[in-house]
C-alpha cells in the first residue's frame, strides 16, 4: 500500500474520481473540490493537505485538509488508516478535528489519539441524507422560494451565526463574511412569506452532486413548515439545473430535523462524525 499526496486538485479527482463517485453524497466535499463544470480549481498551497491511499494501483482511501480547518477522510480500512496517520504526522504536529464517516472516522481518532497522546470529544455526529427525487410538504406552506439579496444580508447573517451557535459546529471561519460571499455568488436562497423566514444556502456543487450546506429557521417562525418547504424547493431547483444527487447532513440528535427531510423523499445514507482530536 502506498500514499500519494497533490496540490492540484484536478490531478487528485482524475486519480481518485471513480473510487469518491461510488457515494456521491457522502464524498461530496472530496468531489466538490473541483468546482463546478467548467471551472479551473486552484492549487492548493503547501500547508494543505490532499492525498489517496492506494493498493495495488486501486484507490482505497482519501484525505484533504485546508488549514484552519481539521482533516476529512473517506471511508476506509484500518491498515489505510494507519499509513495515513503515518503521513499526517510527517506533515503537522497537531491536528484539530477529524470529519468523516462511520466506522472509520472514531477508528481513525482512536489511533490518532494513541499515536499523539492526546484525548478526543465528539463534536457532533451527523446524518447524511440525499435526494434525487423531491416531494413538496404535504400540506400547502405559504411563500415562495427566492435568491437572497443585498437587503437581507443583515438578517441572514444573524441567522447564520445563531445556525453555527446552536449547532455547535465550530467553524473557524468568520459566517460574516462566508454569508456575504454566499449572497454575491447567489448560493443563499430564502423562504419568503410577506418577508424572509427561512434559508437554506448550497456548497460544493460539482457534475452530479451538491450539498445543502445550511438549513435554518429563527425560532420565531418554527413549527410552520418553512424549513421543510425551502429545503424541498431550492432541492427541487437545483434538481431541474442538472443535478443528480443532493445531499445534507443533519444533527442525529435532532429529531425535528431528521423526520422533516424523509418526508420530503431525503433518505439516510450513513451516519458521519466530527471530532476533536485535542480534547485535553
């Protein structure tokens, strides 16, 4: 088994592409890293981190790492696992966080812990789901789904920080400016009834595949159906742009969220976890 590391990620997604495609969702920030059809992907720079763990000429594994964040990996064995760990250690003295699917992200921050000395947390534990087909709630919801503009800025940058709050997810990026840059690019859309209720903003589109990256309500508007109606129609918008597969991930503690989107024909693909690697 060997390990191979890129700094373009078009030479990466040339070499690992078939083996990330198997699961579309669940790789999709692997995928999305080539932007959208047509787009050039920047080189990334020499405290990054993209690599493929292969044996026998067979990609079997995958890592990426863009300071500040932690590192994502694919699914994989233990003994892929362990080479990667082996090369991460070579490259950074401390990692943050691991984000990854189940069973071998908390294999994957076992050994890291083992290795580092160090003691892990949970950070949150997600479900993913994905939809290639939609279903508009049951029951009729009023408003109508809209590209975010200038004038909601304000107030969908407090929602985004209030949806990092409550989410715990730790995001070391400023949601300020990340809303603002969402905005001028026309990824936030709203859920508009006599005024924004809700939003939902997508990431990582490639090809086939995006991500819903945000879904939130202000509690004021709770319990109405908005969110089920924003997800279910910008879902269904980017569906009709061409896209196979759309995905999002949800808190597994949640029960509000984890029953919304099954109604709208999001089923489950696997269980995915964040997790501190330097707990104390």
């Amino acid at each position: 088994m060997q390990i191979r590391r890129y700094r373009d990620p078009a030479l990466f997604l040339d070499r690992a592409g078939p083996f990330l495609s198997r699961a579309e969702g669940e790789n999709n920030l692997f995928l999305g890293m080539g932007g959208r059809p047509g787009s050039t992907p920047p080189v990334l720079g020499e405290e990054c981190y993209l690599a493929t763990i292969e044996r026998a000429e067979e990609v079997v594994a995958c890592a990426l790492r863009t300071p500040p964040y932690g590192v994502v990996i694919a699914r994989a064995d233990l003994s892929a696992l362990e080479l990667l760990i082996d090369d991460l250690t070579s490259k950074y003295e401390t990692l943050p966080s691991v984000l990854g699917p189940e069973p071998a992200v908390s294999v994957f921050a076992q050994h890291w812990s083992q290795r580092a000395g160090t003691r892990t947390r949970p950070l949150m534990r997600m479900r993913l789901f994905e939809a290639r087909h939609v279903r508009s709630p049951e029951r009729h919801i009023p408003g109508v789904l809209r590209i975010a503009e200038e004038r909601d800025l304000t107030m969908v940058t407090a929602w985004a920080v209030a949806f990092h709050h409550e989410a715990r997810t730790s995001d070391p990026l400023d949601p300020v400016r990340t809303t603002r840059e969402d905005v001028a690019k026309q990824r936030l859309y709203v859920w508009d009834n006599g005024g924004a209720v809700s939003m939902a903003i997508w990431a990582g589109r490639t090809g086939r595949s995006v991500r819903i990256g945000i879904a939130y309500t202000p509690s004021e508007h709770r319990r109405r159906g908005y969110a089920s109606a924003c997800v279910a129609a910008l879902t269904q918008r980017l569906l009709d742009e061409g896209v196979a597969v759309c995905c999002i991930n949800t808190d597994v503690t949640n029960t509000t969220t984890n029953k919304i989107y099954p109604a709208i024909r999001y089923r489950p693909v696997c269980d995915m976890s964040n997790i501190d690697l330097n707990a104390g």
